[in-house]
C-alpha cells in the first residue's frame, strides 16, 4: 500500500508503487524531448556524499511513470524516513531537479 501527501510518499516495505510523474513548463504540460532521461534517487538524508544513495530508478521518458519494485524495498529498515528527488536531464545535458520530499518505509509482516 501506499499514500501520497503533497509530495511526501509513504510506502509498506516491499509493496509495489507506480507513480504518474506530471511535469509542466511555463504553465502548460510539459513531454521530456528525445535524448533526455528522468530519475529518482533516495538515500537518508540530502547532506550525505551520492555513495550512499539507497535508491536510483530511471523513469521512462515515454510513460513518466515511477516504477519501486517489491525488491527496491524489501531488505531497507521498516518506519525509516528517507529524502528523494527526481531530476530532468535534457538533451544538451543541462540538469532540473522539479520534485523532491520524503519517502517513509512502513512496516510489513512477512
């Protein structure tokens, strides 16, 4: 199972999410163009060095949908709070991170 909050997510360990990641450019809809890439990446909080990010996906530039697998989360700490954000690469290379807030792992029996 999981909620969303604004941009605060909670997710059951080991429970599968798909997210539709909506992004807009000067008020309207907004496609990442060929050649660009979108991703999340997670980790404990935002001061700690990129080696210790807990979670990267790549976001298809075609479907924008956020894909957590049940095995992205199953072996993490349950009622643990990590930040995430998702971050636009485009074609030239120039980087935008448009979203970020946390992710909270819930507990989960088996």
């Amino acid at each position: 199972m999981y909620s969303i909050k604004n941009s605060d997510i909670f997710l059951t360990r080991g429970d599968s999410l798909f997210l539709q990641i909506n992004l807009t450019k000067d008020g309207e809809s907004y496609t990442p163009e060929e050649g660009s890439s979108v991703r999340f990446a997670m980790k404990a909080k935002y001061s700690d060095p990129d080696e210790k990010i807990v979670l990267v996906k790549q976001i298809p530039i075609d479907t924008m949908i956020l894909e957590i697998k049940p095995d992205d989360t199953k072996n993490l700490p349950m009622k643990k709070t990590y930040v995430y954000d998702i971050e636009l690469t485009d074609s030239l290379g120039h980087k935008y991170t448009f979203l970020f807030g946390t992710l909270t792992l819930g507990e989960e029996v088996l």
